[in-house]
C-alpha cells in the first residue's frame, strides 16, 4: 500500500486509521473519500456527455527535466469517433512546456478543422488548473504558450478543460514517447 498524505488532523487521522501519514490496513475511510480513479475536479458539473462538443485527451512529456520532449493527443468527434492523432517531438524541453504544446496542438487543430466546442482532458493539473485561472503562471518560459492558448481557446464557441488521472490519458501518453522516440532515433531502424 502506498504513502497517503492526510491533512486531517492529528485527532482525526488516528480515528480514521492515518498515522505519521501512513494508513493502516483494515480502518475503513469516509465514505466521501474516493479512489484516485477520476479526475481531481470531479466536483465540477460533468454535462450529459459531449453533446457536440470535439473532446481531445492531450499528453506532454520529457525524459528528464528538461530533456527530449514531445507532446501526443487524441482528438474525438461529438460521436467519440477518432478525427485525429497529433504528436511531436520539441527537442530538449521541460514537461510542462511538453503538456502546453499539446494544448497548442489540439486548439489549433480545432480552429482549423471547424470544431467549435473543445473538451480538453489532461494529466497535468498544473496545466488545467492554469488554464482555469486557479493557478498563477509563474514561469516565464510557460507564459507566453499560455496567453496563446488563452486566446485560441476564445475563439471557440466552447472550451473546457478537465483533469485525469495519468491511466485516463494512455494513447496520449503512448503517441508522447512514441514521439520522443522518433526524435531520439529509437526503433526508426536507422
């Protein structure tokens, strides 16, 4: 079982089971504690689906930090039929340059193939809760890839961006290393 990190207090976490951050087998949590199977913004009102909405699942990464960097995403129609895959290699750059050039990817293919309502799902919560304000931009390296993506997102008739567990973005993920191993020269058979 793995470290899970309370911060209920010291009186508390002895009640439910927590001890020096540590829970113990066999204590039962609250039922409103939930698995970390969705995303962190579940709160959040979800809608009765897509309903015309384009849904992308955007993936950054880097191997290392910085290091060989590219970003991969997956873009559905209002059916949940796949329209497009996207991938880059971006050379040696941080991962959350790596997520934001993803962003960049999948609004930009909106605009210029006519989806006019975006549902963005990604991995990175620094990214999604930036995007939605909750967050400062701080580094001056990611700023400028977020205005852009601030003001493509307003030219859609609808934007909306939502966080998942790093499981919910898989063929994202998997079009991000493919990626970066192009661009590193893995498996090209060069």
């Amino acid at each position: 079982m793995g470290v899970i990190v309370s911060r209920l207090p010291v009186r508390s976490q002895a009640r439910w089971g927590f001890a020096g951050g540590r829970a113990k087998l066999g204590r039962q949590a609250p039922i409103h504690w939930k698995a970390m199977t969705g995303n962190l913004f579940e709160h959040e009102a979800t809608g009765d689906g897509a309903g015309g909405w384009h849904v992308a699942h955007c993936d950054g990464g880097s191997r290392g930090n910085p290091g060989p960097a590219g970003y991969g995403a997956v873009v559905e129609d209002p059916e949940g039929q796949v329209v497009a895959r996207l991938s880059e290699y971006l050379g040696r750059q941080t991962n959350n340059f790596a997520e934001y050039k993803g962003l960049l990817a999948v609004l930009d293919w909106a605009l210029a193939n006519g989806a006019r309502r975006l549902r963005v799902v990604s991995d990175s919560e620094l990214m999604v809760r930036q995007m939605k304000g909750r967050y400062k931009v701080k580094s001056p390296g990611l700023r400028p890839l977020w205005e852009e993506a601030q003001r493509l997102a307003l030219k859609l008739k609808g934007f909306d961006m939502r966080h998942t567990l790093r499981g919910g973005n898989k063929e994202a993920d998997r079009l991000a290393n493919e990626a970066m191993d192009k661009g590193q020269g893995v498996g090209s058979g060069e």
